[in-house]
C-alpha cells in the first residue's frame, strides 16, 4: 500500500501552491482536483508584489498589468486617485494562467494529480488518512490539506474554520477590451451595489469586472443595475456571461488544522472581508501550511497547531479590524465614501493595504471612530 506523504483536495491556487512548497522539498505530494482543466477563473487577479516571496517560483510570465493607481469613484463619479507606492507594489495576474503555471511547476517536482474526481469518503486509521475518491481510486496519506475552495465541505466536517461561513455574494465578469479603465489603474466603484461595491481589474487586452455584496444578495440580479455599472466603466451594452460565486469571508480566528489535517485559502474562510481579497490568504496559507507539515514530517510529529497560530499572527490579527471597518463601511457607504475615500489619507492607505505594505490594524480604529460618530451625527 503506497502511503502518500500529504493529499490535498483542490488543485487551484491554494493548493497547488501547497503542492509546489511541499514536493520541492522532496516529500511525495498527491492533488485531487474535481476538474479536468480551469478555463476561466472568476477572480479579480489582483495581487501584491509583495506576495511572489510565497512562491516558489517565477510568475513573471502571468503578471498582465503592473498597477500605479488605485482610482476609486461614488456611483461612476466623484473620482478618487490614489497612486500605489512602490511603483510597481501591486499586480493584476490571469488567474487561470496563474494556477496552471503553478501546478505544473509542483508536477516538475514529483507532485500526482488525479483530475475530473473528489473525495466523497475519508476516514483515519492510526495516522494515516484513507480516501475513496468519486472515480473509484483509493489514496492514503499521512497528511491532508483541505484546499478545495469556498464551497469546501470537508472544512465543515472536519471542525476547521467556523462552523457556520459567512459569505459574500459575487457576479464576476471578463470583457474585451478595456473600456474607460487605464491601463495601469485598478477601480473600485462604491453607492451602486447595496452593502458592497464594483471593481475593474485590467489585464493585457480585456478587464476583469465584479460586483460584490457582503450583506444579502442586493443588486447582483438587477439586470439594468449591473448594465449601468458595467456601462460606467465604459462598455456600452456589452453582451456578457456573468459568472456567480460565493465566497467565504474571514468572520473570526477559529482553529485552522485537526488531527494531521488543515485548511487552507478559501476554504479556511480567509477572504478578506472588506475588499474581497483571496489570492493573498490563499498564497499566505499554502506557505505556512508547507513550513508546519514540514517540521511536523522532518520531526515526526503530527501537531500542527503552529498552523493556526501563524495564520492568526499573519492574517487573522489585521482581519479582525478588517471586518470591523466593513461592518461599518458597508452599513453607510456615503458617510463610508466620504470619511473612508475622500479623505486627503484615505485612498493612500487604501492602496498601500492593497500593495501589502499596510494592515487593516495600522488604521482600523481612527476610520472606525469617524465612521461611526459621523453615521450617528
């Protein structure tokens, strides 16, 4: 019986990245990924320059736009610009291009996937984990990463991350061309969409547009709500294929990993809860996943609780004041617009969250403060 080092459910950035980390380090890694092959991957793109030091090899060939501006804007107007530091700090990548460049950099490397399948029974013997796989395979590991996205089931069933995930509604859209968008800008667009906002990522030839709510559902089905939105950013009746998503928000610090399993990107519910940011999270925890599994192999141990505690250090702590200004923000997005974009700082801090030179803890308790005196005034 061939016992697998670690087997990671979700072959997309996550775990894929996991893959990489851990089979350059020599141990024998097997990815089951539900899909045959990622067409189109209903994402933003945007990244942190900061972030290519999580991975473990070169992504120059992926990054489409090196962004200089954030531009912000209140119902397509009332622009807002906010030059990234750094010149170059933030990226916006094809993701499709992204995950498959790193998943076939960890196959380099001795990594197994096993494609169009999932796991649909798990159990433990001793240490060693057994999964029976949809298309009959049978793998046993003495790891498992949960990798498989915001609709992860096994997170749930395996007590990791909170018990009840909070969502935020996304509709995510990929047009040619690049309408009103500068190249070298991103745009985020708030007041159209109820408890959340619009984005325009550009990449070489075409934008990645997305709508999101934090809160409910509101105006991600409005038809002439979404058309006034994308026509705003400059593609008058453009025909388009709305791609819908849920994703899972970072609603608390909960205990990460379980008896020599752990979860990571968004099934660990990671996504940033005020700017909807996943690739970060996810990048972030598929490295310390692969450091913890490591000292746990190379040790012969199999707590990993350091896991949770790196990831609390690392993310959680700024996500907690994170969630406190979208809970504020979103709840009164033109006194949020007002105190939180238009002031002189504001869209400097914005960016440098965006570019990873800031946490939301650098700045969370004089935004929630004039946020809140000014919404009860």
């Amino acid at each position: 019986m061939k016992v697998f080092d670690i087997a990671i459910f979700g072959g997309g950035l996550s775990g894929s990245s996991t893959a990489l980390n851990l089979s350059k380090k020599g141990y024998s890694v097997v990815v089951i990924e539900k899909q045959q092959k990622r067409d189109l991957v209903s994402c933003a793109g945007g990244m942190a320059a900061s972030m290519a030091d999580f991975i473990s090899t070169d992504i120059t060939s992926v990054i489409e736009t090196k962004v200089k501006s954030v531009h912000f804007t209140w119902k397509s107007s009332d622009k807002v610009i906010a030059d990234i530091p750094g010149g170059s700090s933030f990226w916006v990548v094809r993701r499709e291009k992204l995950d498959k460049l790193i998943l076939e950099e960890a196959l380099k490397y001795g990594t197994t996937i096993i494609r169009a399948s999932e796991a649909i029974s798990i159990n433990k013997s001793g240490e060693v984990w057994n999964f029976v796989c949809s298309d009959e395979t049978i793998i046993h590991s003495k790891f498992l990463v949960i990798a498989d996205g915001s609709e992860s089931k096994w997170a749930s069933y395996l007590n990791l991350g909170p018990k009840k995930p909070k969502y935020a509604k996304t509709l995510a859209i990929r047009l040619e061309g690049l309408g009103n968008i500068s190249k070298d800008s991103v745009r985020f667009d708030f007041g159209s969409i109820k408890y959340g906002f619009a984005w325009a990522f550009p990449l070489k030839d075409s934008v990645n547009i997305g709508l999101g709510t934090f809160i409910g559902n509101h105006g991600l089905e409005n038809y002439e709500l979404n058309k006034g939105i994308i026509d705003g950013f400059g593609f008058i009746d453009s025909k388009y294929k709305p791609m819908h998503k849920k994703l899972r928000i970072w609603s608390g610090i909960y205990k990460l990993n379980h008896e020599n399993a752990l979860v990571v990107g968004d099934a660990a519910s990671l996504c940033d809860p005020f700017l909807a940011e996943g690739i970060r999270p996810a990048l972030i925890s598929s490295f310390y996943a692969a450091e913890c599994i490591d000292k746990c192999l190379i040790s012969n141990t199999s707590n990993l609780d350091e896991y949770s505690q790196a990831m609390t250090n690392n993310w959680g702590k700024s996500m907690a004041w994170g969630k406190r200004i979208a809970n504020v923000f979103y709840r009164f997005p033109k006194t949020g617009y007002k105190l939180g974009v238009k002031r002189k700082t504001a869209p400097q801090r914005i960016a440098q969250i965006l570019s990873g030179e800031m946490n939301y803890s650098d700045i969370a308790k004089r935004v929630i403060k004039r946020l809140i005196f000014r919404s009860q005034s």
